[in-house]
C-alpha cells in the first residue's frame, strides 16, 4: 500500500489490550478453622499496547509484516487472597512523524512527532474482583466473583510522510527505474527513450525480511545539459532528492551514448551544481550501469580512473544480469547508516548546546 506519487506510507493495524484475569471464588481452610471466610483473590489488569516513536524506523513495513499486537493478558485470581499477576505492557515501535486513525471513522487519535514518544493505543482490562470483596454481615459466605474485562481493541490506520534517503540521478536512459524496480517493490515504467519517467517515484529498499532495515529510494526524471536553464524536463523534481542522504549517480557504459561516461558524469554534477551547493556537496556512489553491453572497455577503464583519483565510490552493475546488485545495495545501506549517525550526532550536539544554553 505504498502510494509512491503521494510519497505517503500506510498500514492497517489491529490492537488488543490484555484481557484482565478472573476474580477467585475460595474460602480459607486453615487447620483448627473449620469454616475460614472468602478468600479469592482479584485478576491481574491485562497489559497495555503502547506505540513508542522511535527514529530506527523510516518506514512503515515492519507493521505491514507484522498487522497484529495483542499485550499480555492478567492472570486469575488465586486462593489466599492472591492477586493475578498484572499482564505485561507490549510496546510496538513506529517511526517518528507516524500519525495514527481509527479505521472506522478516521477520526486522528496520535501525531508522533519526536523520537521516544509513547502513547497507548488499547487499554488492558481491568482484573475480575475475587469473592473476598463480596462478604457483607449478612452474607459470609459469598461466592460470587467478578471476570477480568477485556482489554480494548481497535483497528488502526497508520500513516506517514516518506522522506527519501537515496536519490537516483543521471541521464535519462541511464537505468534509474531499471535500478529502482530491482531493487525494490516500486514498478516505474520503464522504455528506451528519454524522459519516460516523468515524475518521481518512491520504493522501499530491505536489508533484512522483517523490514526492521530500510530505506527509501527516490527515482526521478533524467537530467541533461541546460536543466538548470529549463532544457528536458528542467530542474524543479530535483527538490525530491534535496533532503536524501545519499545520492546514487548512474552512468550508462554503453557505447550507443553520446557521452563518454566522465563527460556525462560532468555534465551532471554541473546540473546539480546549478540547482544546489547543497545538493552537489552530498555523498555520492558512481554507478555505471549496463555492465552487460558495455563493449568498449576503455569507457569502464576512464570513469575508473577518475573516480579513483577523486576518491569517489564506484559500482558497476547490470540490471539484466544482476551483477553487482547486491555490492551496491550493500553500499547504499552502508551510506545511508553513516549519515544518519552523523545526523544524530549532529543533533546530540544541538541538544547539549541548548542544555547549555549556548
Ligand atoms: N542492457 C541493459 N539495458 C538496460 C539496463 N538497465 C536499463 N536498461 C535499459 O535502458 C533503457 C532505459 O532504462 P530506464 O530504467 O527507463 O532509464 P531511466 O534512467 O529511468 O530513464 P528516464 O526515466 O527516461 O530518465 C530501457 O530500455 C532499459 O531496459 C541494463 O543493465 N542493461
Ligand atoms: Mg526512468
């Protein structure tokens, strides 16, 4: 449910607060007592479901993977006048800027705006009194007792704004939404002539099947000489990879380019240059693409030495064959892991600072 024109991510959840346990029916048989009062101790209350914002998550997914959480239920009263354990509170991680609906009438129940947040989304019932509560002067020997209620229950909608991590940049034609729909599960239209994709589309990459890590890929209309200046489809779509953390400049090795691969690498960057100082500045990884019909090895061995020299990144991979998928993946990751733990530390920093009062 990844609507990647809206850039919004969503997940229908189910919620179910703990049962509370069964109030006790029992009387106390002590040696030498022959008729000991009531002594049947209450249910524990069932445990809460409590979401808890936390900024590990960028996505959604994990939720999707994983619709159902339902918290520890309360024990039953015992004999003695023993009270049921409580049951245990789950706790279920949503990224931060989550906002969460009731399903049925839309009605917002929680906006997650910052990163440990907790808010409970389904109360776990109450625990059952035991008979010990029902004795009165006349009536001593009670055995009424009380079930535990159940917990609350609730269908959720959880909605999120995308921010994208990694950026797709490059010619048209070079093999942006080739990459993308390898990938991830994103499936942009694909052609043989320039400027098929017209607006940016979103998909979200997995490290691992659970969707514990993620990140989110941008794939955007192809650049060209004068874009900046309103040539091709311009620059404007270029504010959709403004905020990512990482940019992937793909580069076709194949010899029907006009381009030699340094060249369109140049003639890019200036592009972005125009755009952004900002932009530009971001850590890039090179990625020639089209490994598979690259005859000419001598563009290979240019943009190699190149990059080497500039200590840039660079990957060279076929979508057709798969080669170099997986390196690359692997790297994007890797990337996106690193400046986001310079992004916290930045923030760590800030907070200080404000402590301090600088
Ligand atoms: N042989 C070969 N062809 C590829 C590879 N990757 C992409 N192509 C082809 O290159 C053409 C362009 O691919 P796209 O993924 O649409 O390129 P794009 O960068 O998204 O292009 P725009 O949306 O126009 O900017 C298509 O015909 C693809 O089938 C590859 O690894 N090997
Ligand atoms: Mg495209």
């Amino acid at each position: 449910m990844l609507h990647s024109s809206k850039f919004i991510d969503e997940a229908k959840v189910y919620v179910k607060g703990g049962d509370g346990g069964n109030g006790c029916s029992a009387f106390r048989r002590e040696k030498f007592i022959p008729r000991g009062g009531p002594s049947g101790g209450d249910g524990g209350r069932g445990g809460d479901v409590i979401f808890e914002a936390s900024r590990h998550y960028n996505t959604l997914f994990h939720l999707r993977m994983n619709p159902e959480h339902t918290a520890d239920r309360g024990r039953h009263g015992e004999g003695s006048n023993r009270t049921g354990r409580n049951g245990e509170s789950l706790v279920v991680r949503v990224p931060v800027g989550t906002v969460v609906y009731h399903w049925d009438n839309g009605e917002q129940i929680h906006d997650f705006t910052h990163d440990g947040e907790r808010f409970v989304v389904a109360r776990g019932g109450r625990g059952g009194r035991g008979n010990q509560h029902f004795a009165t002067p006349t009536h001593q020997a009670p055995t009424e007792k009380e079930d535990g209620q159940p917990g609350q229950m609730f269908t959720l909608r959880l909605e999120m704004k995308l921010l994208a991590d990694v950026g797709l940049v490059g010619f048209p034609n070079a093999g942006k939404s080739t990459l993308i729909s390898r990938l991830s599960a994103a499936k942009p239209e694909i052609a043989a002539y320039p400027f098929t994709t017209k607006e940016p589309v979103l998909g979200v990459v997995t490290m691992d099947e659970y969707g514990n890590e993620t990140f989110i890929m941008a794939d955007i209309p192809g650049l060209i000489e004068g874009a900046s200046e309103g040539h091709g489809l311009g620059t404007t779509f270029l504010r959709h990879v403004e905020r990512t953390r990482v940019l992937l400049h793909l580069i076709d090795l194949s010899e029907f380019n006009e381009h030699r691969p340094v060249e369109a690498y140049e003639i890019i960057q200036n592009e972005l240059a125009s755009y952004s100082g900002e932009l530009v500045e971001k850590p890039q990884i090179v990625v020639a693409t089209k490994a598979d019909s690259a005859q000419d090895g001598t563009r290979w061995e240019e943009l190699e030495a190149f990059c080497r020299e500039r200590e840039l990144p660079l990957y060279k991979i076929s979508a057709i064959t798969g080669e170099g998928l997986t390196e690359l993946k692997a790297a994007a990751w890797a990337a996106v892991v690193e400046a986001r733990e310079k992004m916290e530390a930045a923030e760590g920093e800030e907070d200080v600072e404000q402590r301090l009062g600088l």
